[in-house]
C-alpha cells in the first residue's frame, strides 16, 4: 500500500489508508516533490463536485478510450486533454524493406506506439514471419487482433520480468553462440539504453526512428482551466510530462496527483519536480487503473479532514 504525505499544505495529513485497498497487491509507488506551479482559478462555484471531471486523459486523441471506459465503471468522470501527438519520420518509409530484405532473430517493441507503427509496416512488407519481444503487458496488447488469425506469422516471444528497457536489454535470450541480431523500431526520443544493453551482451542492433512525439499545437484554455482543478492528471509518456510541466509553469502551486503508465514515464515526472508521483510496479492498463483510483482515494482522504 502507498503511503503518503502531504506537503505545503496546512492541514495534517489523513490517517493511514486501510490494507483493504483494491490496489495494495500491486505494489503502487507514491513519492513526493516540492516544486511549485501557478494555480489558476478552478471551475465555476455553480457546478456540482459530482459533475467536475476527476481524472485527465492525456493520450493523443483517440487513443484514451479503454481508459476512459475502464474508469467510468468505477464511476470516475474523465477530461480529454491530448498533450501530445506522434509524427512519423523517415526511417519508416525504410522499415517495410528492412523486413523484406533481412531476417532478424528479434524484434524489439517498447512502447504501443511502436507496436502500431511497426505493425503497419509489416503489413506493407507482405507480413513476413518475425519473433517479437515486447517490453511488457502493454505493448503487447497492440498486437491482439494480429494474433487472432489463423495465418499469424507474429511471434511474440518474450518479455521480461520486469517492464522496463534496462530489463528487456538484460534478459532477452541469444540464439546459440553467434551474433544475435536485432530491430529495434523506436521513437526517436527514446533513449539508448536498450540498444547499448543489447550491444554490450553481443547483440548485433539496427534502430530505426519510425516516428516522434510531439506537444499538441493548440490547447483550449478552459479545457486546461478544467484540468488545472482535477485531482489526477494522467500521462503515459516522458513526453507527455514535459507537455504538461510546459502548460502549467506559469501558473500557481499547482501540487494535483500524476499517475503515470508505469517506472520511466514517473521518473521523468520526479526530474521535472513533479510531487504526489503515482505508478505501478509494471506498466499496463490495469496496474495504471488502480495508480489512479489510490491517487484518488488518497485526494478524497485529504479533503474529508480540511
């Protein structure tokens, strides 16, 4: 179970929560900052609390309905905010031709927005036969509806203990005592960690940058008003992190609850002096479900002893 405090803030912090959390199993990591941002004003006196969204969905437009919905179960209202959106690079134009014309032992995929992009590519290449390893849970569910055919030629082989780059560079498997060949598909801000962990086992690597995030050009400013006075902003990359620390820098005392997807993306968040940091030990839809419900219940705790 997560346990907290609360600071800048008058009031003393709430009781310990109780073991009975539906989220204690998992592990979920809190930590706590002290850099401030301006706060603007919160939404109108007029409106209910019930109807004020508790929860920001940050992902590019489209992409945050099975959050959206698996929250709403619990009855917990949603804003779409997209913080960032993806644009491809030319290395993708390569990647069809680079599965036609080369055999390689893995590929590798960190991220669902390398597993869309990659899988439009093999589609385009004529669906050759590849063995994939995936970073974890997450990445592989782009993949589902693939796996589903009877004329599937995806293999997906591996992923490793925990659901990070460092582990996935030190666990995955070679094949017998020559050099181990590698694609690695990637954003072009994703960092070398894999690719020199690969390389320094002996693993021979090709990285293509297929695509790049980048901040949405456009912000509505009573939407961001709106976002600025939920409780949880939610984020699912380093990038978008650094679009929200970019929106709220010039306001005041901004100290709301971040749940991020998982490890990297919170530890991004730490360097930007973010505090009330939230993520779950491994990455995923229902570990993040369950950062952003213990982020919530703790706001709620808090508020009930102002």
């Amino acid at each position: 179970m997560a346990q907290f405090s609360l600071f800048s803030l008058s009031p003393p912090p709430p009781p310990s929560p109780s073991s009975s959390s539906s989220s204690s199993a998992l592990q979920l990591r809190r930590h706590v900052f002290f850099r401030s941002f301006p706060a603007q004003a919160s939404s109108s006196s007029s409106e209910s609390s019930h109807s004020k969204p508790k929860v920001v969905v940050t992902r590019e437009r489209g992409k945050n309905g099975k959050l959206v919905s698996a929250l709403a179960k619990h009855g917990i209202n949603c804003l779409e905010l997209p913080l960032v959106e993806h644009r491809e690079l030319p290395d993708l134009d390569r990647l069809p031709s680079v599965l036609r014309g080369n055999a390689f032992d893995w590929i590798v995929i960190t991220s669902p927005e390398a597993g869309l992009v990659f899988l439009d590519a093999w589609k385009a290449a004529g669906t050759p036969k590849v063995k994939v390893g995936v970073v974890g849970a997450g990445t592989a569910s782009m993949f589902e509806e693939v796996l589903q055919s009877s004329k599937c030629y995806i293999d997906i082989a591996f992923a490793p203990s925990k659901a990070t780059g460092k582990v996935l560079a030190s666990e995955l498997p070679k094949h017998g005592s020559g050099k181990s060949t590698v694609l690695y598909p990637a954003s072009e801000k994703a960092s070398s960690e894999i690719e020199d962990g690969l390389s320094n086992r002996g693993f021979e690597v090709t990285r293509l940058n297929t695509y790049t995030t980048v901040p949405v050009c456009h912000v509505d400013q009573l939407v961001l008003k709106q976002a600025v006075a939920a409780p949880v902003v939610s984020v699912a990359s380093p990038s978008a992190v650094r679009a929200w620390v970019n929106l709220i820098s010039e306001s005041e005392c901004w100290g709301n609850a971040i749940a991020c997807i998982g490890e990297t993306t919170a530890l991004a968040a730490r360097r930007l002096g973010l505090r009330n940091v939230y993520h779950p030990e491994n990455p995923g839809l229902e570990g993040w479900l369950d950062s952003i419900r213990e982020a919530l219940r703790v706001h709620d705790q808090f508020q009930k002893v102002q």
